[in-house]
C-alpha cells in the first residue's frame, strides 16, 4: 500500500460501499488484463466491494497451468495421479441435496479419477451421480509442490494468517470437478471474499451483490438451494423472488481468475472439466462485514433458544457454544483472531524500526514487507475500529474476559503506541 492510498482511508471508521446497482443494470464487470499496482486495486475493488476478473496472463508461470493440463487444455490424468495416487480426498455429489449443499464422502485420489475417466467416456454422465472433488486443502497437505503462487492483490489475508498460526486448518482448496459438476447457492464463510482461478475448463458463475439475497429466501426465512430453479416463480413459496436484480452472469475461461467480494451470494456451474484453485481470505477492508455477520449469527441463534433464557444460567454461554457449532466461530475465537493480526503488524512496525525481523515467521515477513508499513497501520486501525466495537457490545461484555487472549484496552493502548511510535520513527509521514 502507498502512501497515498493509506491517507485516504486511515481516518476511515466505517468504510462507505456505494451502490452495487451498476452491476445488475450493466451486467459488467472490469477485465484486468495489463498491470495493477496494488493501490489501486485496493482502492477499485477491496474497499468498495466490487467484483473483477483477471486475465490469464496473471497464472500463466504456475507449475499447475503446465503440468496439470494437457496440450489440448484438459486435466492430465497421469501426472495428476502420479502426485497424488492414494491420497484420501473430498468428494460431494452433485445430484443429491443435504440441507442446502451436497452430501460429501472421502475416497482415494485415483478412484474418484477413475469415475472422472468413465463420466467422460458415458457422455459425461454415471450411475454414482455427477461427483466433485472440492474443498481439498492440497497446498496444506503437499506443501513443497508449490504448483501456484497466491497474487500479491490477495496477499493480505488475515484468515488463513490466523490459521497457519493455529496449525489446525485453512482455507486454500483445490477443486476439480467433470462438465455439469456444480456448487449451489451461497456466500463464503464469515462473508469472506474469495479468489478463484481456473487451471482448466470453463465456468458460469451467477452472482448477488449483499442485500439481494433477502429478496430470495422462502416463506420459512430460508434461502433456496438452487436460484435457477423454477420454484421461485411460486409467489406462495418465494413471495419476494420477482423483487430480486438478474444474477450478475459472468463466464470464466481457462487462466482467469475471478475476485469475489465479501457477502455476494452466488452460484457456479462447470462448463467443461474443470480444475479451479479457490482461497477465502478477509482483511482490514471486510473485517466489518465479518463483525456484522457473527453478530447476526448469535442474533439468530438467540432467537432459537429464547424460551430457555430464563431458565438457564448459562444461557448467553450456551448460545456461543451452539453459534461456534453453526458457524465454526465464537465471540471468544474471533477476540483471539484480532489478537493475532494485531500482534504480528505491531512484531512488523516495530522490526522496521529497529531492522530486527527474528519475531516472526519469514513467509509472513515478506509478505508484510510486499504490502508495506503504511498497510500494517491500516491493519492496526481497522483492528482497533472493531475492538471499539467489541467494547461496547453487550454480548461481548458478558464473556468472561479473564479467560480472553485479547485484554481489548491493553490492545487498543499497545496498538496507538505502535502507530505513534512509528510516527515516530519516520516509517509513516504524515502531512
């Protein structure tokens, strides 16, 4: 980030995100296809919240656009075996709906590249069902094979910095998946952006800029599983359906990769076979839309159980424990969360000014160098902004904050001398 981008929305509490309307009037989207400096991807399409696609040219160096594919554009089956033969993966099928998603089960690389083999030789069709591998954390388990690089546009990724640091988990997959294999409606975890880049094949995405969803959901609240369905043309099922915008309808070829945003609900179909790497990832310009959405989870939660509220004394306790259970995260989780990335831009500011990098881990060292002091300040501030939150948030207030990780005014002190200190230090000028 440079200095100017970061004068622009240092004094930023809540980030202003103009009308997506652009989107469903024009159907359009920006094509990248030449060199973007970060800023300005920043500024166009982080802050706002808006959605792009780049060209081929940004994977065309990726091992796996070259030795995962062959001459003729399709998967190579044979080096995909050679890598990884037996190794356990996920699989859903396509055909048959559990809740809102697909059923998954776990079977061995080769055998689901088999059924793929076979799918293709009947006309792209099978007894088992239309079968896609997905949500593979192949770059977890093979970590030398080093088969793409993440773009430095979605480098400042709080998520999985939080995870690597737990060692636990990630949110890096691999996709792979035959011609008609699909995804049904939904947003990301936490309303986190995500990047996906195809390796091969084709895809049609359908995507709702946030607030277009409510428009979609049935007489129950809920939302349906497919949107092209014609269920939703029953006014008694789905009263608000014709309401809704035109989905944004956005094809995406083989090298491209698409951006996103935080909270847009969408839908993706494979056109061909199809290889695809997809990272969910939030930072400082969507930790709000994050906040806002663990909010309305324990909102709703609350709701579940109301009739219980008085006849429990660890009612609001047990409403963290159910909400961790729904969305993978608790109020207590995500303190610790902001505790993390705070730390580890104060560990980087206060490197620069003493030129000692030995606090913390190198590959987040040269990322944090890459996106520079003025964006680890940037950081800090939008970790503050929602520690402000937290401090006045009534749900928040009645966690027991002796067994918190994150003492929230100590961070909100230990984070204004970093930046002050900093100031300093000349590392960040002001005007």
């Amino acid at each position: 980030m440079d200095r100017e981008a970061y004068r622009n929305c240092c004094s930023l509490v809540k980030i202003p995100r103009h009308s997506y309307e652009q989107f469903w009037s024009s159907h359009f989207v920006d094509y990248i296809d030449k060199e973007l400096s970060y800023s300005k991807f920043f500024k166009k399409y982080l802050l706002p919240n808006h959605p792009c696609m780049f060209s081929r040219r940004f994977t065309e160096d990726w091992k796996c656009r070259k030795q995962w594919v062959t001459e003729e554009g399709k998967p190579n089956f044979q080096k995909l075996l050679q890598e990884f033969d037996e190794t356990p993966v996920p699989v859903a099928n396509c055909n048959a709906k559990e809740y809102n998603a697909n059923p998954k089960q776990v079977m061995p690389f080769k055998e689901f590249i088999h059924y793929w083999k076979e799918y293709i030789q009947n006309g792209h069709s099978s007894p088992k069902g239309c079968l896609y591998l997905k949500d593979w954390h192949m770059s977890r388990d093979f970590l030398e094979h080093n088969v793409y690089t993440t773009p430095v546009f979605f480098s400042s990724d709080w998520l999985n910095e939080y995870w690597d640091t737990l060692e636990v988990d990630d949110y890096r997959f691999v996709y792979m998946g035959p011609k008609g294999s699909w995804t049904p409606f939904h947003a990301d975890v936490f309303r986190s952006y995500s990047w996906s880049a195809n390796i091969c094949g084709r895809k049609k995405w359908l995507l709702y800029p946030p607030g277009q969803e409510e428009f979609l959901r049935d007489t129950h609240g809920n939302l349906p599983y497919d949107v092209t369905s014609s269920e939703l043309r029953d006014r008694g099922l789905f009263p608000h359906s014709e309401e809704a915008c035109q989905p944004l309808e956005i094809i995406q070829e083989a090298g491209e990769i698409i951006f996103v945003p935080s909270g847009w609900h969408h839908q993706v179909y494979n056109l061909e076979d199809t290889i695809s790497i997809n990272h969910n990832w939030l930072n400082g310009c969507n930790i709000d839309i994050m906040w806002q959405f663990l909010q309305n989870e324990l909102s709703s939660v609350q709701k579940e159980i109301n009739e219980w509220r008085n006849t429990m004394d660890s009612w609001h306790q047990h409403c963290q424990v159910i909400m961790k259970a729904c969305s993978g995260i608790d109020y207590g989780e995500f303190a610790s969360f902001l505790k993390i990335i705070a730390d580890n831009r104060m560990a980087f500011l206060n490197a620069c000014s003493s030129g000692d990098s030995s606090d913390y881990p190198r590959h987040l060292s040269e990322i944090l160098t890459t996106l520079g002091p003025y964006h680890a300040a940037f950081d800090l501030q939008r970790v503050a902004h929602i520690i402000e939150c937290l401090l006045c948030n009534e749900d928040f207030k009645r966690l027991d904050h002796s067994a918190l990780t994150l003492q929230p005014e100590t961070m909100l002190q230990q984070i204004r001398d970093t930046i002050q200190s900093t100031r300093g230090q000349h590392l960040l000028y002001q005007e």
